[in-house]
C-alpha cells in the first residue's frame, strides 16, 4: 500500500520499503516533486513521519 501510494506521485522513480526497520527510501525527480509533497502524502494516508536531524523518516 506504502509503496502504491508513494510511487502514485509524479516525479517519484523508485521506492524501498524496509519492514523490519518500519523505513521507506524514496528517490525522486526535485523539479518536479519535493519530501514535503511526499511526507503530506504520508500524512494524510495516517502515516507516521519521524525526522532526524539530515534525514526524514
């Protein structure tokens, strides 16, 4: 579903899902998308975002 969900959104070319570490590794296109539109994604489909300083989880 995470996977379904993210790559829905244009200018997203690959995700990784880590179960066991509860991640996900998205690369994505910056002139047409950027983390906040994906984290909003996330966000609204009840998925948790936890930031670390250099990096969103």
């Amino acid at each position: 579903m995470v996977a379904r969900l993210v790559t829905s959104i244009n200018g997203v070319s690959r995700v990784n899902i880590n179960i066991p570490d509860r991640t996900v590794n998205v690369a994505y296109d910056s002139r047409i998308t950027d983390a906040y539109v994906i984290q909003m994604t996330l966000l609204k489909a009840g998925y948790k975002i936890v930031e670390e300083p250099g990096r969103i989880f």
